[in-house]
C-alpha cells in the first residue's frame, strides 16, 4: 500500500509592513496551510490575501491560533482562566472562518500554534479546554495534534477528526515533546537533515529523539515551519524526497 503524509506549514504572519516568510512560495509545495489569526501574527489583510492564495493553489485551509503576543510570536507561556482561554480559541477560530468564506473556501483544520500548542502537549486540561472550544464551533473540523503527546489521547476521548503531526525542523524529547528553542539544536537548519528526519520517523512510524529512542507515533502530517530562513529550501528538500521514496503527498 502506497504511504500518503500530508505536509503543513505555518504562514500568514506578516502584519503590517512587516513581512515573515515567503507564504506563496510555500504554497507551492505544502497540500496543509496553518494560517495565523490576528494574535500572535497576522493580520486581515494578510489572512484574506494567504488564504485566496490557498483556495487558488488547493491547498487546504487551517485555523492556527496562539496567545495575543505579537511582540513575543506567541512563544510565551500565558496563564488565562479557562472561559478566557475558550474566548481566545473561539475569536480566532471564527475570524478565520470569515475570511476563508470571503476567498471562497472553509476552514478544514485547527492547530494551536507555538506556547499554546506545547502547553497543550504537556497539559491535558488545556489540550481539552482548547479543542472543545473548536469543536463548539466546527464539529466536523480536523483537530491537529502533536503525535504521542496527550493531544491526541484528549482528541480521541473528544471524538473528533483528527491528525497526528510530526515536525521537520524541530529536535524532540524522549516524551515526544519538542526541545526547547533555547537549547542548542532544537531547531533544525540543514534541509537534507530535515529529510533523513521525516523520511526516518515515517518509515519507522514514530517520533525520533535528540537521543535516538524511537517512540511510536501515528503520522498524519509533517510540519514545514514558514518563519526560518531556510524555510522554502527545507521544504523543497523534504518534498522531493518522500516523492523520490514513492511517498503520495495529500491531505489527511
């Protein structure tokens, strides 16, 4: 049987006059886009014009929503109430519903982006606060979570859609969360690097630590992160790859 992944990548968080990452490059080449909401990046403009790109590509649309911190990229830990932290999830959620209606496709997706999202991995009352918060919305939508972490013990409990991701050019915990972006080699720069990587944990079917331990991991979807440097040529690399492996990209 033919292996199929999906591959995602973070965009939509120029704002302003201030630009992040080449999206319609990367649009090229991922079938998944996260799209930021408006807190932790992007704006209105910037959302429609990503997400026309996207229905206009066929690439399928997700909601990426984080902590309100622009200054911080949504990196920072934030302590919320549990209805704040719901509100939070549910205004970016239906922003981008609007502006994906606007440029004639739907929001078929959700990822929690950056502090959120690893709080979420670690913490399994947040992970459920901010999935049913999505759900509330959009029952049908597919929830993203990282693979062998409590987010997707808390989606199956939840019985929603879902899909497990791995990441490209993040080094991991032997828990499967992902090392600290303070610590050296946390992110991963080098493009052929970052294709042994995904290659390895999909043929393996698990997550590969910083230390080598193998931890079984269902596989939906692999993470291209839009904000680095080498974003474009890393996603190029791990595209061709899997493909010259006979692996069918499409979504999950």
């Amino acid at each position: 049987m033919t292996k199929t992944v999906d591959l995602n990548a973070d965009m939509g968080e120029s704002f302003g006059d201030w630009t992040m990452g080449n999206d319609a490059a990367l649009l090229d080449i991922v079938t998944s886009a996260n799209i930021a909401c408006g807190f932790h990046a992007g704006d209105p403009d910037v959302m429609a014009k990503t997400m026309g790109l996207a229905v206009q590509k066929g690439v399928g649309i997700g909601a990426h929503p984080g902590f309100a911190d622009l200054q911080g990229f949504g990196r920072r830990r934030m302590t919320l109430p549990p209805e704040s932290l719901q509100n939070l999830v549910r205004y970016q959620l239906g922003a981008a519903q609007a502006m994906a209606t606007a440029a004639g496709g739907c929001v078929r997706h959700f990822k929690l982006h950056g502090a959120l999202s690893n709080m979420a991995a670690r913490d399994p009352e947040i992970a459920k606060l901010c999935f049913q918060a999505a759900l509330d919305i959009s029952p049908d939508i597919v929830i993203v979570v990282q693979a062998a972490t409590v987010m997707d013990k808390i989606a199956r409990d939840l019985g929603c859609h879902w899909a497990a991701e791995v990441f490209a050019d993040r080094a991991y915990n032997d828990d499967a969360t992902l090392v600290d972006r303070a610590l050296p080699g946390a992110v991963i720069h080098d493009p052929d690097i970052a294709a042994d990587r995904v290659l390895g944990m999909i043929n393996a079917g698990a997550i590969i630590s910083q230390s080598g331990t193998h931890i079984p991991a269902r596989i939906d979807t692999v993470c291209l992160h839009g904000d680095t440097a080498e974003a474009v040529k890393i996603a190029t690399k791990v595209r061709a790859r899997l493909q010259s492996e006979g692996i069918e990209l499409k979504m999950y």
